[in-house]
C-alpha cells in the first residue's frame, strides 16, 4: 500500500482544523475528527485505484451490502405496518359505510377492541413519523 507523504497529511489535518475551529468544538472531538481524516487520507490511494482501474467506470464494483439493506428494509416495514395499523383502526373507528367497490376490503375487516381517540393517534408526529419512514422505504 502506498503511503501518503507527511505534507499531504498536514495540510488536511489543517484545514480539518481550520473548519473545525469555526464550529468551537472541544480538543477532543477535534482529534476524534483528526484521527479519522488520516484514516482516510491512508485509504486514499488504496481507493483510487480501485475507482480508476477500469476504463469503464461503473458502480458494478461497489459491495451492495444486501443483507443488510434487506434486513434495515425488513425492520423498516413492520414499523410502517405498526403505524399503518394504528390509521387503518382510526379510519374503521369513525363507523363510515364502505364505498361499493371496497377495495380495502372495509366491510369484512377485524377491528381492534381498544381504539384510542382518533386525536390521540392521528397527530403531526405520526405523520412526520410516517412520512420520513416512507421517504426511506421509497
């Protein structure tokens, strides 16, 4: 592995730093933030090559990590499902005859016995909740 040369590592850690000094971090984050730059700065050309070796570039190359995108999807789906739940036995509790099409199937579905007040479950926070749970399943 080649190694970045000492002048290079100083003028990153620098200008780590200088960004740093704006923002009144402690010394400690401050040298957690150095540590790490020079992590990256050692992976660097190691990752360089790997990014520009082929004439095609593409992403074909990156590690997909699919069995934790698939569980973090999997665990993300029963925590819509959980919210899902609570709206779907808001909407039954308001005792609205389906449309004749019933395409949610309205007429034929279980109700919970203890449905909290339809203002104690629809809220901002559930919706806000909701929706950023969407954005990251989509």
């Amino acid at each position: 592995m080649e190694s970045v040369s000492d002048s290079t590592k100083t003028h990153l850690a620098n200008t780590c730093n200088k960004d740093e000094s704006t923002s009144g971090n402690a010394g400690s984050e401050k040298e957690a933030t150095d540590e790490g730059l020079l992590r990256y700065v050692d992976l660097f050309p190691r990752l360089w090559r790997k990014s520009t070796m082929d004439n095609n570039l593409s992403l074909h190359g990156f590690r997909r990590f699919k069995t934790s995108h698939l569980l973090n999807i999997r665990f993300l789906e029963e925590e819509i499902a959980e919210i899902d739940h609570e709206i779907y036995q808001a909407g039954l509790s308001l005792k609205l005859e389906p449309t004749p099409a019933d395409r949610l199937g309205l007429k034929t579905c279980k109700r919970d016995a203890n449905v909290p007040k339809i203002e104690d479950t629809i809220n901002s926070s559930l919706i806000l909740r909701l929706r950023s749970m969407l954005k990251d399943y989509g």
